[in-house]
C-alpha cells in the first residue's frame, strides 16, 4: 500500500516541479504587479517620496470625474462599437469568399494577414506619414478626381478618432479572417452539400448551417477584438499621441500620459481600471458563452 501511495504522489510532484518555472515567471511578472499597481493606487505618489500619503479610492474618484478621462472611455467604447459592427462581419465576409475555390486564394490569404505580422510602431509611423496633410492619401483622393473628400485626417478633432479606426482595422482585420477561416475549414463540407441537394440557396445554407456552426468561432473573435480594443495603446500613441486636444485618447494613453508625469499613484488607479474592466469582460465571456460552447462536447454531452 504504501509503494501505491508513493507511486500516486510522484506524478503530481513531477508535474508541480514541472510547473514551477512557468509560475514563478507568471507569479513575478503578472500576479506581483498587479498587487502592486492596486497598492500604489491608494496613494498619492510620484514614485521617489516614500509610500506614505494614503489617500484611499481618492485617485479612483479623480479618474471618474476627470472629463478627459471619461472622454477617453468613450473613445475605447466606440471603437469596441466600430470593431464588432464593421470589422468583424467584414473578416467574416473575406474568410467566407477565402474559402471558396478560387484562383490565387493563397496569395490572397497571406496578403490579407500580412499587416497583422507588422509592428504597431511600423503601422503608425507608416499611416502617420499616408495620412498626414499632403500625405499619400491626399495625393490619391486628388489623383482621381476626389479632392474634395480631403480631411485633416489626424488633426481633425472630428475625423481623428475614425482615421485611427481605419488604420486599426487595416492592421486587425486579417488576423480575425484568419481565426475565422480556420472555424469555416472544421465545418464539414457534406452539410452544405445535403441542404443543395434540398434545394436550399446558399444564404439559407450560409445562415441555418454556417453561422451557428462558426458562431463559438465569431465570439472568440469578438471577445479578442474588445479586450484589445480596451487595452489599445502602443498603435495611438505612435500615430497622434491621443491628440489632438485628446479627441483620439483612449485609457492607455490617458494612462502613459500621466504616469510620464509622475502621477504614479494616479496612473497606478487607471490601471487597476482598465485590469477591472478586461476582468469583468473575460468573467462574462467565461460564464455566458464559453460555458455554453463547451456545453455537450464532453464524453456526456
């Protein structure tokens, strides 16, 4: 009994040893700055006096009444509002046609998901430069005839905030079609085959059979595409800064922006926010749809 109970004990203490390495790096690099970030927010510090100017949730009070704050919150609910009406169905709609037999479907493919593979410094600075004032894009609308659609497309309080979209889309949108084609390819072809020989028409075919299939497909992506855009940064700062008049800002540059101002405590409060807000969204995405997913596929289901 005891060489059993030995024998029992070894594989989860391989498996603990296993597992360490990669929970201490999680445990340093994740878990102790997020306590941290919490700690910090309690205070008001500048991250050189000592932690001794405990102000409770003063900071979290700050942040909500900070119009340019609550401004950039809408700005990240906008473009959650803008990536699952537009960016989304139009990935949807390129990994649907991508799936056809088509000529050059490959080549098509790769240049689609190419952007993705780009750097949000590169996508910036190259977007910065095409939508600047007698940019590539102005250049282009005048080429055609179309000169009066010319906009100030980054320096336009306006017009920032889509332009931004625009490029985010552009960058995004091929990595979507790509998780969607994979969920097209698992879905099998005999389905389709037998609602054609039922005399259904390929919107009926595409509507009763494709989509529900490819729907735990979509809402992965949807769940992607919002904790993304609740975090989006490093593509914004680099193209305008948040600006102008903080008409592009979202709650990661309103973050960076006072952190380089030495409002550690300050910063610290937006963080805890944002970590809250990406935490509330992965919860429900749990609770409501992946357990739904997931529902029936066991050995019982």
């Amino acid at each position: 009994m005891g060489s059993a109970s030995t024998l029992g004990r070894a594989p989860v203490v391989t498996i603990f040893l296993f597992l360490l390495p990669a929970l201490a790096l999680y445990s340093v690099f994740v878990l102790y700055p997020i306590v941290q970030s919490a700690r910090y927010s309690l205070y008001d510090w500048n991250g050189l006096e000592p932690l001794d100017n405990f102000i409770g949730l003063d900071n979290f009070r700050r942040a909500f009444h900070d119009p340019i704050f609550r401004g950039a919150l809408r700005h990240n609910i906008v473009i959650i509002v803008l990536s699952v009406t537009i960016q989304i169905p139009i990935a949807l709609g390129l990994a649907v046609l991508l799936n056809q037999k088509l000529r050059g479907r490959a080549v098509l493919r790769t240049l689609f998901f190419a952007p993705y593979v780009l750097s949000e410094v590169a996508t910036g600075v190259v977007w910065r430069q095409i939508l600047r004032p007698d940019g590539l894009l102005d250049q282009g609308l005048d080429a055609v005839g179309a000169g009066g659609l010319v906009q100030e497309w980054l320096a336009n309080p306006q017009v920032v905030l889509y332009s931004l979209f625009f490029v985010i889309s552009w960058k995004y949108f091929g990595f979507h079609m790509v998780i969607m084609l994979a969920g097209l390819q698992q879905i099998p072809k005999e389905l389709a085959e037998a609602a054609a020989i039922d005399g259904a028409s390929g919107w009926k075919t595409f509507r009763y059979i494709t989509l529900p299939l490819l729907g735990p497909t979509i809402r992965v992506s949807l769940f992607l595409s919002i904790i993304g855009a609740l975090q989006l940064f490093d593509l914004v700062w680099v193209t305008t800064k948040g600006g102008p008049i903080n008409a592009s800002s979202t709650m990661a540059t309103y973050l960076y922006d006072n952190f380089r101002k030495g409002l550690f405590g300050y910063a610290s409060a937006v963080s805890v926010v944002i970590f809250a807000l990406s935490l509330v969204v992965a919860l429900l995405y749990l609770r409501l749809v992946m357990r739904r997913d997931l529902k029936g596929t066991g050995p019982g289901g």
